[in-house]
C-alpha cells in the first residue's frame, strides 16, 4: 500500500503488522522492481511466509531489510515506524529518554534507534546554496563559569550555519572561526555565483566579495540588525530553533555525535515544507547502509 503522508493514526491502523511494515518498505526499497542486493540480478523467488526472496543467479536469500539500517534489528518494525514519524514530527527533536517512554523499549534501544535513525537523515548530496544566502557561525553546549553573558564557555563547540533565504541550511561542526576555516565552509556550501552573502560584522567574513557575488554585514556591535533586506535573522532563528532543541542541553557528546545532531536538524528544516516527509525517510532508512552499535560507541 503506497504511503505518502501520515499522521499518528493512520500509521497505527496501517503498519501494526510485520507484514504490512515490510511490504512497503520493500516498495519503497526497490520501486522499479526487486533486486538482488549481493549481484543485482533480478531473478528471484520470493518466499511469503518468510518474507524472503531467493536470488536465482547467486542464490542469496534476503529480505527487505538486508544490509539497510533495519538489518538484524529485534524490534517489531512497527516500533520503527513510530519512532521515525516522532523524529520527523518533533520540530525540536526527540530525546533518547522520551523516545525510551513513548514506545516502550529500554533506554539503551531508544539511543541506538534515534542514532540509526539520524545517521539515515544525513543529506549527503545537498545541492550548493545560491540566491541570497545568510551565514553565521553559534556555540553549542558547554556551561558558563561564574555565569554572565561575557564569561567564557567551557565544553563549547562551535557550528557554522549558512541559509538560503526561502531555501536549506547547512550546518557543521568548526574547530575555530578563523577567516581560513569560515571561508572554507562557504566555499564548501554557497555556490560561487550566489547573488549575496550576508554576516555580521565579525572579521572573518572579510573577503567573501568577488565579481558576481556581493558581501554586505550588520554591525551587531552598534545595534544595527536589520538594513534594507540585510540581515542574519533567517540564520538566527535556526539558531534559535537549534536551542530550544535537545541540542541545547549537548554537554559532554562527540563533536561526532553532534554531527549527526545537525544533519538531523538540517533534514527537517530543509523538509518543513515536504508533506512526504515520513515516507522520504523510510527511504533514507532503507537505502542507508547499517549502522553498528560497537561504531556509535567507539
Ligand atoms: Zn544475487
């Protein structure tokens, strides 16, 4: 059955089973037809009580599941489903410890689920950002000491972010916001023909101005936030957003963790206006290679 957009009722009534589940994962996974995920042949026999097929040029038997993130997975795939439409639907993110209670598995499940559910949100193949783009850089996490807006933070990790405006973000994770290093996560993600880019006053962005691209910044310094069209608060509020979510309360993760916090982020910014969103997840999830317990952790 085709699945587009869902809401928490539908996916209920229409994925409580195993078999419902992996039918349309199978459809989703192979859309013009099955094939054999060791040789790419696409004779088979298919197996519907074991919901296997049985590859008749290498003989490799496999499921829907095999070699994607679902791989050898002992939850009830339908668990899957839930999970995915709360990460997708949660504008702020969803906790490990809130996942844990909403679905009723064990903490440690809940973490490696949300994990193998972000690693598939990871846009690889992000087109560059053109038109008018906003850039900024933000630190995450750490705790203030002594407190005060100008005390120094301990645990920070820096995050750049550049937005089209009426289009994606990209975000990642910076060592440090030298002129070297901001220039090349522009150069990485805005298209060297975008019409402008817009920043704040801070030295690094000094530079970005070439024959076909204009640079113009507000001086946040002298409360000047906002001139003509200049400004950085499509940036700000993805800042914003970013804080009130569970990444405001990152502490102590790996700047790899964070990472993966961010492409999460950035999957459902860029997203906000996909109704098929759930769906253009579990195509993520079934076409993302598995992701290993031991390699989260290491
Ligand atoms: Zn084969």
């Amino acid at each position: 059955m085709p699945v587009k957009s869902v809401n928490l009722m539908q996916l209920m009534e229409r994925f409580h089973s195993e078999e419902a589940c992996r039918e349309v994962l199978a459809e989703l996974r192979w859309s013009e037809g099955v094939k054999c995920p060791r040789c790419q042949d696409e004779g088979h026999a298919y197996d519907s009580e074991r919901y296997v097929w049985d590859c008749y040029s290498c003989g490799y038997q496999f499921s829907a599941l095999a070699g994607t993130i679902f791989h050898d997975t002992k939850l009830p795939l339908s668990k899957w489903f839930v999970a995915v439409l709360l990460m997708v639907e949660a504008k702020k993110g969803i906790s490990a410890n809130q996942m844990k209670r909403t679905i009723g598995v064990s903490y440690k499940t809940a973490w490696y689920l949300c994990h193998r559910i972000r690693a598939a949100m990871k846009d690889g193949r992000g087109a560059l950002l053109s038109g008018i783009v906003e850039v900024d850089e933000t630190y995450v996490g750490g705790k203030r000491r002594g407190g005060g807006a100008g005390k120094a933070l301990k645990n920070k990790t820096m995050v750049f972010g550049a937005v089209q405006r009426g289009g994606n973000v990209r975000l990642r994770v910076g060592p440090n916001n030298s002129r070297k290093v901001l220039h090349g996560f522009i150069k990485d993600m805005v298209h060297d023909d975008a019409e402008a880019i817009y920043s704040d006053q801070h030295q690094s962005y000094v530079g970005l101005k070439d024959y076909n691209t204009r640079h113009e910044s507000v001086n946040h310094a002298e409360e000047e936030w906002v001139r003509g069209d200049v400004h950085t608060n499509t940036v700000e509020n993805v800042w914003s957003l970013f804080k009130r979510s569970i990444i405001g309360s990152y502490h102590q993760l790996s700047a790899k963790h964070l990472d993966a916090y961010l492409d999460e982020m950035a999957w459902r910014f860029n997203n906000r206006e996909n109704p098929f969103l759930f769906r253009d997840t579990l195509i993520k999830l079934v076409s993302a290679e598995a992701l290993e317990y031991k390699e989260l952790i290491s």
